[in-house]
C-alpha cells in the first residue's frame, strides 16, 4: 500500500476523520472543567493531556509533510485535495495545542519536548530539502560566501537543537555551570 492509496482509503471514511480530528480539541477543552482552572500539572490530568497532545500531533505532522510534499514537490492543486485528509488535522493539531497551552505549561506535559523537537527537526529537513531543490543549491549559488555560511549556521543550530530535543535522556542530570571565583 503507497502513501497515496492510503490516502485515498482515509477519504473514504469522512465521518470518521471529523469525528476525530473534532473530539480531541473538544476533550483537551473539557478537561479544563473536569480539573479546575490551573490544576492541569497535576497527575492524571498531565498524563491525559499528552495523549490528547500525541494523537493530534501524530497525523497532524504527518498531514503538514503531505500537503506540503503536495504543494511544493508535486505541485498539486491544494483546491482539489480532501480537505478531511490535508488540511484538518493540521486544524485539530493547532487548535488542539492552543487550548492546551492555555490550561498548562507545555514543560509540565511528559513527552511534549520530544513532539515538539519531531516538528522541528521534520521542518527544519523540509526546508533544506525544499531549498536545495527549489534553488538548485548544487549547481550555482548566486549569493555572497557568507549568506551561504550563516544560512549554514542557522540550519545546523536548528537540527542540533531538534536533535537534542528528539533524543535526550527523560530526566537529566544537571551540570553545575563553571565559576569564575576561586575557593574560599
């Protein structure tokens, strides 16, 4: 089975894409009422809010990696795609994180800082990706040397970052930074 045909067999089923891409911001908004307002760190709630956050973020990114394949790679007519399928789950995901980010600090949510460095590292590769396609960075370059560099620069940090956020350890260790007074 290809991306397309998978696609098109989700097209199929329209009901269920609503209903779900439209009950997960509906729950993430009723938690607030189940908790109270300023209570969503607190255990069972955190843990709700993750899996509410993971299965909107989840198809959302996939649907943002599609629809921007579709428009920037294949050059698809955005007008004729099922909106169910590309557009509203990156609906739902940013709905969905606006109302969470509301009732509770994304630091207290476990699992948020790998979602989010995913995003980052999955845009950032985007974005190469599509510029050297788009400016054909391999045959010419008609910037300065250092345009070329800082963009470098920039891409790198972002990828490093994303990285550090995808793949680091759950809880660790804190580095006690250097002092610059001697012992007393």
């Amino acid at each position: 089975m290809t991306v397309r045909e998978l696609l098109v067999l989700a097209s199929y089923y329209p009901w269920h894409l609503t209903t779900y891409f439209v009950v997960v911001p509906v729950v993430s908004g009723l938690l607030v009422i189940a908790h109270g307002p300023g209570r969503g760190d607190a255990a069972p709630w955190k843990y709700l809010y993750s899996a509410l956050i993971h299965m909107t973020c989840i198809p959302g990114i996939l649907a943002a990696i599609v629809t921007g394949y579709s428009l920037f790679f294949t050059r698809e007519n955005l007008l004729d795609a099922n909106v169910l399928v590309y557009i509203l789950p990156i609906a739902s995901m940013a709905v969905t994180l606006i109302i969470i980010r509301r009732n509770v600090s994304f630091d207290d949510i476990p699992g948020f800082d790998r979602i989010s460095g995913l995003m980052i590292l999955l845009a950032v590769t985007f974005v190469l990706v599509l510029g050297i396609q788009r400016t054909r960075i391999w045959l010419f370059f008609g910037s300065s040397i250092l345009t070329l560099i800082a963009l470098t620069a920039v891409l790198f940090a972002l990828l490093k970052w994303g990285t550090y956020l995808l793949f680091r350890q759950r809880n660790p260790p804190r580095i006690k930074p250097p002092s610059f007074h001697g012992k007393r």
